[in-house]
C-alpha cells in the first residue's frame, strides 16, 4: 500500500488486479481454517488463477477514494516470486498513483510555501532533537499538540462557516467529502 502523509488512508493506493475483460475482480474470502472469521484480501496476488480464484492478466493504479488508473500494465506470472509476491516491480502502477495525488494536491487549497518551509524545518529540528533529547523533543512535541488544538478549533470553526456559504470541505483539503468533514470534526472536538 502506499500513503501520503498528509491524505493517509483517504488516498491509499494500491495495484489493483484486473481479469482478462478489463475488470477488476470481487474480493476474495480467505477461510483460515475451522473458524467462523473469514480474511477478505483484494491484493493483487490473490488472483493467481489457484484454488479456483480468477486469474489476473495485468494490473493497475488505484487508491481508496475511487480513482482508477488509465493504463493496466501486463502481469507476467512468471516473475511473481509466490513466497513474496510484494516484490513483483509495480513501480509504473505507483507512478501513475503518484500523478493522481499531485492531482488532489492541486485540486486542494494550497498552503502557503513559507509555511511549508517552517513545518519541514520544524520536522527536521525535532526529529535531531529526538535523537539528542528526547525530552526536550517531547516538550516541543507537547506546545505543538496543544498549538494545534487551539488553532485547530478555530480554522475548523470557520471552515464550518465556509460550507454554510456553499464551500466544500473535502475538495478544499484534498479529501472525499465525508473524510474532509471527519477531519473537520476532529479538529472542532480536539478543545
């Protein structure tokens, strides 16, 4: 799987397996022995074509909002490795994934660079901190949390302002609706 860290699990991307038709198949059902727990697995080894599961005959980009990359890239069975199919070069399919994020990204409201630069730079000096004192680091760590509660509550307050207006929430930070609005709550309970 493959993340941002800012879209997280909104924009997870993944290569997804598509049958000879063009179509990505049903996830499978995994029956781990006696139990009444079933595993479900999309993960685009799975259809191998054995214990009567579809057979994969390429792959795509694909992530978790939705999106579905244009190009499927042929599956060679051949150099998949059955003990660590994870191997298998998809590196096209994460490129292609890798284009749809930076078109979230510049569908989103942008963030100022000079903030950009001070957040890297923030990054940066705590992770040296870290290493050098951690507890120094922890206090740093514990005036950002409380920073990002206060400013948090208020940016949230009058986003919510903004969608009465007619503004969406989710586009706005490069989000589907329903996650941008889960952020927005998170931020108005944080206080």
């Amino acid at each position: 799987m493959w993340k941002t860290m800012e879209f997280g699990e909104a924009h997870q991307g993944r290569p997804a397996a598509l049958l000879a038709d063009g179509i990505e198949p049903a996830t499978v059902l995994l029956d781990g022995g006696s139990g009444a727990n079933f595993h479900e697995s999309n993960d685009w080894w799975i259809y191998s074509g054995e214990l009567r599961r579809p057979l994969a005959t390429s792959l795509r980009g694909a992530c978790s909002c939705g999106w579905r990359g244009e190009t499927s890239y042929p599956l060679s069975w051949e150099d998949v490795d059955r003990n660590a199919p994870h191997l298998y070069d998809t590196r096209q399919l994460k490129d292609d994934w890798a284009r749809h994020i930076d078109d979230v990204e510049a569908r989103a409201v942008p963030v100022p660079d000079v903030l950009v630069a001070l957040l890297d730079q923030v990054e940066q000096e705590l992770d040296r901190l870290a290493g050098d004192a951690p507890l120094a680091a922890l206090r740093a760590i514990s005036r950002l949390e409380h920073l990002i509660a206060e400013v948090g509550y208020a940016a949230a307050y009058g986003a919510e302002a903004d969608a009465r207006s007619g503004t969406l929430i989710g586009p706005g930070l490069g989000l589907p609706e329903n996650e941008g609005r889960r952020r927005l709550l998170s931020y108005s309970l944080r206080r």
